[in-house]
C-alpha cells in the first residue's frame, strides 16, 4: 500500500482540514462566548474608578483612513472610533485594526435584498409566544436565497470585553452607544440583556479580522440578526465575510413559518444539546426537542452514526485501506434525514471524492455539483472547497482524485509484475550458472 501514500495522504488533509470553516474571515461562531470555552470576568467581580477615557490624536504608522472618524474614548491602546461611510458603524479596537477593517470590500449595510414589484419583503418582525421577538417568512423562501447583508453596528476587539475591569468596561460601552447614530442605536438597545455588556455578550459573533493573528478577534453585533430564534434544526444558516453578516436559507421555507438559526452544534444527543442551550438561560420547545422519547431515542442513534462515520472515513483516509464510497452515501444519507442542511457541504465533498477514487464517475460528479452549491451557500463563493468541487463537477479527469486510487491499483500491479519476471529472470540465471557449474564439473 505504499504507492498509495501520497493519495491518502492528499485525501486525509481535504477531509480533517475542509471539516473545519475554511477561513477565519469567514468562520462561522455561536453567538455566545461563555459557550466557547472562554470565561468572562461578569460585571460585578472588579468595581474600580479607573474611568480615565481621553481623545488623542492618531498614532499609527500610517494615516488615519478617510472614512473613520476618531480615536476617542480611550484607554490603554483600545479606543473608539466611527466609519460614517457603514452607517455610523462603531469600533472598539486597537488603531492598527482599523486599517485592517477598512481594506474589506465591505458596502453600506442592506438589511434585506430590496423586493421586486411581484414579491413582498421576505420576513417581517413579530412576537412569537414563549420567545419574545422573532422573523416571519412573508413569502415563499428558496434554498440559497440571501435574506440579510449586514455590516455591524459595533464590533469590539476581544481585548477590552476580557481584560478590561468590570466597571471601566461598562463605561467604555456607554460612551461608544451613544456614538451610534439612530435608529441603529435604539436597535442595539431593544436586544436581550439587562446592560450593555449583556447585550454585546449575548448577541455577538465572534470572528477574527485578520487570520488567526493575536489580536484580531473581535465581536460583531448585528441587532437584525439576533432576531432570529434558536431551532435545532434551523432553517436559516448564517455566515461572517470579513466584518458582513450573511444569512442564507439552507431549505425551501413557507408564508408563516418562522426563521431560526442554532445557537449550538447541531450534531449532539437531546440531552447535550438542551444541557448547552440552559447556559442561555431557556428550555428548547423546537420541534425536534418535543419529539417523543422513542423519536428522541432514534435521532440520537443517527446522531452517534454519524460521528461514527466521520471519524471512520478520517481513519480510512490516513490509514489508506478499505475505501468505501457507501459511508458517504450514509453520511449524507443521514444529515438529510436529521433535517441538519447546515452540514451538507462537507458530507457531499467527502461522498464525491470517495466516489472519484474509486472511479465512479457519475456519482463523483453529481456530488460535487451538490457540495459546489452547499459549500457556496455555508462559506461563501471564495470557498476554496466550492472551487475544488467545481473542478471535479466541471473537468473531472483534472482533479487530484479522479481515479486515482484506479491508477494507483495499476501501478502497483505493474510493478509487482515486474517485480515477478526480474525474480524469475533471477532465478533463472541463477540455474543456469547452476547447471553450467555442474556441467563442467561433471566434465572434469
């Protein structure tokens, strides 16, 4: 299996590294830190007067760019700054980010794609019983509309929220609210949490700015986004391109029904998953946690399947034996069934490359064109996966995988092959010395 080694080892890196978001910049994370393994110092742990905020002038190497205005507010190296270019957009970082945020292809924000003359507004705002605030289709929705395009209305180095002490923290927010201009403003302060600090922990999405380079997480509020209500099996998956919020529908959604994204992993047991969603201070009443506990009972067995699964084909790969283009069948199989659309995109690129090794042509072709769309729609059109499968939809013979493990078979026939007649010759050279040596001993 050795000549394979270069194949598994290609194979084994697409599928451990394309399972995880393919850019910091476009990473998707829950809204909520403390569900992220990162402790939060809570408002009343530290109380000093250390509220000493001064306006300076700009002190990074290059100019200040000409859409932001600022620093203000400032303490340590974190100060406030404003984009009136993105709607009064406010900023809590250090000064050399802003040059970073501004080099994004960011627009103003656009809440929602404008409706055409036949259409209405995709969703309206309505109370839903027992959730407070949430989204309504208004119309039909098709898999891979765009509902929202959303740039921040703050967005705040993950510096000043960690490090800072509790009450100068708080003051800090304060002064950068009131820099919000309105009615972004009075937006921001209709979310869920008693205070401001509540309000950004509760609501934000984390990203990082810049890869993963110290400094560059930051927290991103969008007041329109944070509407959406938490559904085990959301109808609506969301993604961050540099600083712009996108939510996508990942299924067909009905007049009436509401818009949900998950606040958690969808992939875990009911109990895991309600045990994580009580950090947030509610019981899920979706559908899938009303099931009954025989339904309940089956879902957690597809669930464990397909962790088995993943980790079985991550095996299979590094090991290079027993490739089995049935597992990603299954796998996708088995997503569809948990109605878990969010996590389509890598499962259709694991069952077309399976199929592409092997040599199944068809099959390796219509997954790619099924993880082109999934991909798109859950990491955007920069994707490099989404590239990856188009060339596999589009050029097969092209790609890295087609056939591959085919050829492969047949090199390693060849050369045992060859291997057998250079025996064979040896031998035979080997009896004839043989015998010739006989000979001439007999003749002796």
């Amino acid at each position: 299996m050795k000549h394979l080694t270069l194949i598994y080892a290609l194979c084994a890196q697409f599928f451990i590294i394309g399972s995880a978001a393919e850019s910091t910049q476009d990473c998707p994370q829950t809204p909520l830190l403390q569900n992220n393994g990162i402790c939060l110092a809570p408002l009343d742990l530290i109380q000093k007067e250390t509220h000493l905020f001064t306006d300076r002038k700009w002190q990074w190497k290059s100019d200040r760019p000409a859409a932001w205005d600022g620093p203000y507010d400032c303490i340590d190296k974190y100060c406030v700054f404003v984009n009136h270019q993105l709607d009064g957009m406010v900023l809590i970082s250090a000064e050399q980010n802003v040059h970073v945020i501004d080099r994004f292809q960011t627009a103003p924000r656009n809440n929602t794609p404008p409706p055409t003359q036949q259409e209405p507004p995709p969703f309206y705002v309505a109370d839903i019983p027992g959730k407070g605030i949430g989204l309504i289709a208004n119309r039909t929705i098709r898999t891979n509309d765009i509902l929202m395009r959303l740039t921040p209305t703050m967005l705040i180095q993950l510096g000043p929220h960690l490090d800072i002490d509790a009450a100068t923290r708080a003051a800090l927010y304060e002064r950068a609210v009131e820099r919000i201009p309105e009615p972004r403003r009075s937006m921001f302060r209709r979310q869920h949490g008693r205070t401001t600090y509540e309000k950004i922990d509760r609501n934000s999405f984390r990203m990082f700015i810049n890869g993963e380079e110290n400094f560059s997480g930051h927290l991103g509020v969008y007041p329109e986004a944070s509407r959406m209500n938490h559904d085990c099996r959301p109808n609506i998956h969301y993604r961050i391109e540099n600083i712009t919020h996108i939510s996508v529908a990942v299924r067909d959604i009905h007049p009436g029904e509401e818009l949900t994204v998950s606040y958690i992993d969808g992939l875990q047991p009911r109990a895991e998953r309600q045990s994580r969603l009580s950090d947030w201070g509610f019981a899920c009443t979706c559908a899938h946690c009303r099931m009954s506990d025989a339904e309940a009972a089956a879902s957690d067995t597809r669930m464990e399947r397909i962790q088995n699964i993943e980790g079985a084909l991550e095996k299979m790969m590094a090991s290079g034996s027993g490739i089995d283009p049935r597992l990603g069948d299954e796998l996708v199989r088995l997503l569809h069934e948990e109605r878990l659309e969010s996590y389509l995109g890598q499962a259709y690129t694991r069952a077309a490359l399976l199929h592409s090794l092997v040599g199944n042509g068809d099959e390796a072709v219509r997954y790619a064109r099924l993880a082109r769309e999934a991909l798109i729609r859950e990491f955007g059109e920069r994707s490099k996966d989404a590239k990856a499968m188009n060339l596999l939809a589009e050029e097969p013979e092209k790609h890295w995988s087609w056939g591959a493990l085919k050829v492969a078979e047949k090199g390693m026939e060849k050369k045992a092959d060859e291997e057998d007649e250079n025996w064979v010759e040896g031998v035979g050279t080997q009896v004839k010395v043989e015998l010739t040596g006989n000979e001439s001993k007999g003749g002796n």
